[in-house]
C-alpha cells in the first residue's frame, strides 16, 4: 500500500515506470502493476522529473518592478542604484509578501529548491529579518538557501563585513560576497580571502558574485578558485556569474580554467540577466557576456544554470521557470547537440542540486518524494516547449496541479486539437 502513485511516466533517463511514495519518501521506482494507493496520477506518455532547483536568485527584490522608480538605462549598476533606494523603504512585512507571493509562482513551476542572496548591507538588515521568515514560512514546500551578500561590497562601507557576520549570526546560511565591486582589485581579492576564511572556519557553504563585470581583467575567480584549494571548500564553493571570463584572453584561460576544475567549486552563471546585462558599454560588435560554460563542463566543472531575477530593479521578465532560464542558457552557450540540449535539462535539476549540495534529491528509493509531471515526452522537448507542470509533489504531497490544455483547432481535414508535442 502506498500513498501515492506516479504511474508511468518517463524519467529524465529514459526509463518508464512507475515511482511509489510513502510519506515524504520514495519507496520504489518499478512497475508496480496494480498496487493500491490513497492516490494514482497517470503519468503516461509525461516526463516525471526531480524538482527544478534554482541556485542564484534575488528574492527580497523580486516582484518589486516598477518600485520605487523603473531602471531607465536598463544596466546592472543602476539597478544596483535602485535597489539601493528600495531597500531602506520596504518593510519587512511588504518583502515577505513579495517573497511568499514569488514562492507560490514557484511552487507552481516545480520548483522546490531555490539558493537566495540577501542583501546584508544596510545596518537596519530588515531584508535577513524578512527572508527568514520567509525561509520558516516556505519549509514545508520548498527548500530555501540565504547567503549573506554585501551588495554594496565588504569593505565599501564601515559596517559591510560587520553586517554580514551579523546576518551569520541570525542563521543566514551561506557566505556572500561580491569581489568586482570593491574599489580597487587588491580589495577585491582581500575581500574574496577574507569571505572565503570566514566560510572555512564556520563550516558554510561560499558563493560569491565573481566578476560580473565585461572588463577582461577582472580576475577575481582566480583567488577565488586558489582559496577553495588551499582551503579545501571543494563543491560546496561557487562563483556566479564570471561573466568576464566571457571577455578574457584564450591564453589566460587556458590556465584559469584549470586552476577551477582543481579546486572543485562550482560555476553559476544566470543567462537570462547576463544576456540582459552585458556587453551595454559596447557598439557592435556587442559581446554576450555569458561565461564559458561548455569549456568548463569539458574539464568536468560543475556549471548550473541560475535565474537571478524576476520582476527587479535589474530584470523587467521572469516568470520562476527554470526551463526559461535553461532555454536562454541552451541559446547562447550554442548548445545545440542532442546531447548538450538534455544537459541544459540537467543543470536546472541534478546539477543545481549538486551545488546546493541537496540531500535525498533525485529519483530512487529513499530519496525525498519531490517530483513534477511536465506535458513532454523527455527533457530536451522540455526545454523546448517549457510546457505545463500538470502536477507537483512536494515531500509526498501534491502541492499544485494543472490540466491539460490543449489547443482546440477549427482547420478543415486537420485534426480537432493540437499540443505541438513531437516526442511521446
Ligand atoms: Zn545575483
């Protein structure tokens, strides 16, 4: 007797099966005939995923678009301005609204796992106090990460590095920092040994905004990278963004890249706002600004693909679907095999969860029963349609559900109704 049935899906590896769920646990992944269950969804011909984890994200800004002003240049450093106006006039109730709001969209899209940097330098730190209660309010349903981030830089301002270690001490998770926005490179690279050492001796988890910027010189994840090494931080560190990596010379990269694969940590670059982002101080040609993301996988780095906003002083989009992120990622890292296009599907599910270091997730017996059901036939169909999440299950319980819908057509000798599916 199970709780819940998920009958005959497809999994993300091709197998089709079924997935019983007892509680908040997997108990098999096998056909189970005609076993009895409170529940069976029929899953026939569906992908049935683990969750999308989303691992760079925003959310004491998102859903604030148009507040209190709109970005009129559109660039990272007046959304930055923005923000900065924003955040000493939102009340910790007006983010958590925000925020909860956000985590419905969420929950809707399949999405149970999300990393959020929360902004640790004003000293009132209303936005720690409103995205913990964020996190107690969504625990139930989604798995939420803090990173105490000092947006306007560690050393920038007298209490940067003290607010931050204020915001360790209220039980902000992971440790932040934003290495490129110090005044000068030798604070930068302090400032990325300085939040690294304070990672290492708390035994938390690093990821720092790393070089966002199209100035090939900046550098930062190269200390960044020395640093996990010698400190041994291995996966659970991160660089997001290393945008510049995008701009810099082959020949350096050519040693960068393998310093990066040595120390482990992983790479988080955020397609839909770098596209957005970079490469708006040039003419034509006008440079894409994404990292290098497939030369990284070939070394066996780990890159996830991160959302970063939605509704914000710096993205006027979003929509809390990863498979918009993945597709936009698909486009312009050029991934376009059979092979590289089902990765991008991975990187918004295993990979994000190796780098949120996940436990139980994933599709086998024992893991968390957390799971959606999309209208495609396997992954790469669903990155291309990023079609309908008919149900989501989130720790054996089914927390969204939606019908099928397909479109009704009125075409002379065509058929009655179409779904633009081609797999499946
Ligand atoms: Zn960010």
């Amino acid at each position: 007797m199970f709780d819940l049935i998920v009958k005959g899906g497809t999994l993300p590896d091709g197998r089709v099966t079924d997935v019983g769920i007892r509680a908040d646990r997997i108990v098999a992944v096998e056909d189970l005939g005609a076993a009895e269950a409170g529940r069976v969804i029929d899953a026939t011909g569906d992908l049935v995923s683990p969750p999308f984890v989303d691992p760079h994200f925003h959310m004491d800004a998102t859903l604030s678009y148009g507040t209190p002003r709109l970005n009129a240049s559109g660039t990272l450093l007046e959304g930055i301005a923005l923000w900065g106006e924003l955040r000493d006039i939102a009340t910790v109730d007006q983010m958590v609204a925000r925020a909860v709001a956000y985590c419905d969209w969420a929950v809707s899209m399949g999405l149970l796992a999300i990393r959020t940097h929360v902004d640790t330098t004003p000293d009132h730190l209303r936005g720690v106090e409103a995205m913990l209660e964020v996190k107690r309010i969504v625990a139930p349903y989604i798995t939420l990460q803090l990173v105490a981030f000092p947006q306007d830089g560690l050393y920038r301002r007298a209490t940067g590095r003290k607010n931050l270690i204020r915001a360790l001490d209220m039980g902000v998770d992971v440790v932040g920092g934003i290495p490129h926005f110090e005044r000068t490179m030798e604070e930068g690279a302090a400032s990325v040994r300085d939040v690294a050492g304070v990672a290492a001796e708390r035994g938390l988890m690093l990821d720092l905004h790393c070089d966002e910027t199209d100035d090939p010189l900046s550098r930062h994840v190269e200390t960044l990278a020395a640093e996990v090494t010698r400190l041994g931080l291995g996966a659970r560190a991160a660089g997001s963004h290393l945008t510049s990596m995008h701009s810099m010379d082959n020949y350096y990269v050519s040693k960068l890249l393998p310093l990066i694969a040595e120390s482990g940590m992983c790479a988080i670059p955020n397609p839909l706002i770098n596209i957005m982002l970079q490469g708006r101080h040039d003419t034509y040609p006008r440079r894409r600004g994404l990292t290098r993301v497939k030369e990284m996988q070939g070394l066996g780095i780990t890159v996830g693909w991160g959302q970063d906003c939605v509704l914000d002083p710096w993205y006027p989009l979003g929509t809390a679907d990863m498979l918009d992120v993945a597709f936009m990622g698909l486009h312009v890292a050029q991934m376009s095999s059979p092979a590289e296009m089902a990765r991008c599907f991975g990187m918004v599910t295993v990979d994000n969860a190796k780098i949120l270091g996940l436990q139980d997730y994933g599709l086998h017996p024992g893991a968390e029963a957390s799971l959606v059901v999309l209208d495609a036939g396997d992954p790469v169909e669903a990155v291309r349609l990023r079609p309908d999440r008919l149900c989501v299950v989130s720790r054996g319980r089914v927390v969204s559900e939606k019908a099928r819908n397909d479109s009704r057509l009125v075409l002379p000798g065509r058929p009655g109704s179409v779904r633009r599916r081609h797999r499946g």
